[in-house]
C-alpha cells in the first residue's frame, strides 16, 4: 500500500462547527497532523493535512465520497468540502470537490 497525504478544506462553517468537522475526519480515517482553523469571508475555514495509507476498501474517489458525506452529516447540512490525496512524495494530486447537487443525491442515499 502506498501512503497518501490528504489536505482537506471545509468552507464556510459557524463558529462551532469546525471541532464537528474534525470529529468526522478522525472517523473516517486518523487525526490530522496539522489543522488551521480561521475567520474567512464571514465564515470559518478549517484545513487539514494528513498522512497515511488510505483503507484497503477505498480509492481516492471513493474514500473523498466518503469522508465528504461523513463530514456532511455532522454537520447537518451542505458545505464546501475539497480533498486533495496525493500518493507518496508524488506531486500529481487527485482533487474531489462534490457540489450541492452530489450532496442531495448521496444524502438521500443514506
């Protein structure tokens, strides 16, 4: 398995909705190495960057679905999510960023 670094942003978000977010990345895979979290544009604006091997189950689209809905649901409602996963000390990065109307149709899924 190759290891992956995953950099997650999450926009616009309350006040107390950032450690909510965070909560649904370490569900979903391990805590972050390193998280900003601040005022941008009227919201708040939480970035992670994390570092391991992605589980065995999931490729990049599929582990970006995933932690996009689980972020999703605890928040309760849509937000900005991007993921970008590059593999190894590879600078070719795969970005996810699943729209409002994504958003409809998994969270009816589910």
């Amino acid at each position: 398995m190759s290891t992956c670094r995953i950099h997650v942003s999450v926009f616009p978000l309350g006040s107390s909705e950032p450690r909510r977010v965070l909560a649904a990345v370490r569900d979903v895979w391990h805590s972050p190495s390193w998280i900003s979290q601040r005022q941008f544009k009227g919201g708040w604006l939480v970035e992670t960057l994390s570092e391991g091997v992605l589980p065995d189950q999931d490729n990049q689209a599929e582990f970006s679905q995933k932690l996009s809905i689980a972020i999703w649901q605890r928040l309760g409602r849509y937000v900005k999510v991007v993921i970008d996963v590059s593999i190894d000390e590879s600078d070719a990065c795969h970005r996810q960023e699943l729209n409002r109307s994504d958003y409809l149709k998994l969270m009816r899924i589910i």
